[in-house]
C-alpha cells in the first residue's frame, strides 16, 4: 500500500542521535523505516515515539555495510509503503579499541569504513535511483538525503584514525552527491555533529565534561541527540530547499578557529 505521509528512513535509528532524529520526522508528519543491525526489541522505544505522535514504524534490521542487507531494506520498504522521500545516513560506529595510529590494525579500519562510508556510500546510491524514479511519476514530492557526520572530519584523534578517515569521506561524499543529484532537485546535506551525550560518548564523559568547562566549545554544554534532530528536521519541512552541499555545525561553536 502505498504511504499518504511521506516516508523517512533513518539508519541506526534504534537509539541515540537516530532515535530522535525519528522522532523529529515522525512529528512533522513522516512515517518512518528503522534500519538498525540491534534487535527489534531495542527499537521498541523508537517505534513508540514515533507512534505517540500519529506516525507509523517499520522496523528492519540491518547491517549497511552488507550489499545484500541493503538490498533487502530497499525490498521491504517498496513492499510496505512503495516510497521514500527523505534518507537520513545517520548508523556509525566508533574502533572497539582506541588504538594509536601507529598501531591500528587492518580489520578495525575496514569494520568503521565499511558501517561509516561504504554503507553509507551505495545505500545512498540505491536511494538516489528510486528517488529518481518515484520523481517521474510523482513531480509534486521532494526527495532529501541527510548525512550525519561528525567534526571529527577535521578534528584529529589519532587514537581513532579510522574514525576520522570515514567521517572525512562522508564530507566529500556528500559534496559529490549534492552536485550528482541537484538536476533532479534532490537536496544533499551533512550534519555535523560535535560532542552529543550518547552512549557512544560515554567512556569519554569525564574528559569532555573538564573540557567543555574549560572553553572547548563557547556554547559551554554538551549537546543533545535532539539537537541534531532538530537540523534534519528543518531539512526535511524544506527550509534548506535553496540550499544543497551544505554542512551545518550542531557542535556548539567547536568549528570555530578562537585565539
């Protein structure tokens, strides 16, 4: 059947910075797909926020960095709802060990590229055709496509380099897509967020709550998964429609160069 409401699909959105990115969308209007690699039960919290606000939920797990796990999200969304006008490239993962650059080993990096760039990478490439494709049949709708990034893009932490090497590249990733997809009127932005309280955050709470107190960033506070929500919703009511290639900093004024 297909959807009334236009449908988002937001990777890693079992908790964290995904969960209330889909909350968010789920509040202007939008059903949502959950693609996460956690079981379903843990998803469980989302499908209730989105549905405490009117909006309906499919859940289907998912590992992006497998083609055929791609694959078979793409099936079952045509199959439930036969559309998707927003994709939210938000499903990351930091090294399990930190480890110094000098001794990080191969298996590490191909694990964070392959969730954090690769997945990301082709996933979008799917969504992009089918957005193509819906676009001929149905003109009024507007297709977007938002990458959750980190300002570890240009933050060096040599303690996680292969984390940084992916966020990088879903910097260029989505300046490459922004320019590929904007004849079509498809919107491309990054967000990128700075020190969010998740639980990826959490082993390193104490370090960064000394540090925001000291001056890291001039907006003094951590920020919080509803922060970055709040931008990809702005994205996704088409405030930025004028807009395409754009990152925009939810990272409390961290990017700023401060003598």
């Amino acid at each position: 059947m297909i959807s009334t409401r236009p449908v988002a699909l937001v990777t890693g959105a079992a908790r964290g910075i995904g969960r209330a990115i889909a909350a968010a969308l789920a509040e202007i209007g939008m059903n949502i797909v959950v693609a996460d690699c956690a079981e379903e039960a843990t998803a469980g919290g989302t499908k209730t926020l989105v549905e405490t606000v009117g909006g309906e939920c499919l859940y289907v797990k998912t590992d992006v960095a497998r083609a055929e796990d791609r694959d078979r999200l793409l099936e079952t969304v045509r199959g439930q709802w036969q559309r998707c006008d927003l994709l939210v490239n938000n499903a990351g993962v930091a090294p399990l060990v930190r480890q110094d650059l000098l001794e990080a080993t191969e298996e590490s990096f191909d694990r964070v590229l392959g969730i954090n760039l690769k997945g990301p990478y082709f996933l979008t490439q799917q969504i992009a055709n089918w957005m193509i494709a819906q676009q001929k049949e149905y003109a009024d709708r507007r297709f977007r496509i938002v990458n959750i990034g980190s300002v570890s893009a240009f933050a060096s932490s040599p303690s996680r380099g292969e984390y940084c090497v992916s966020k990088a590249g879903v910097g260029m990733m989505t300046a490459l897509y922004a320019d590929r997809l904007a004849e079509y009127g498809i919107g491309v932005f990054e967000i990128r967020p700075g020190i969010i309280a998740t639980d990826m955050t959490t082993v390193v709470k104490d370090k960064y709550d000394r540090l925001i107190a000291d001056g890291l960033t001039p907006i003094r506070r951590w920020g919080a998964p509803e922060d970055v929500a709040r931008a990809v919703a702005a994205i996704a009511e088409g405030r930025l429609d004028f807009s395409t290639g754009e990152v925009i900093n939810v990272d409390g004024g961290f990017h700023l160069r401060r003598l």
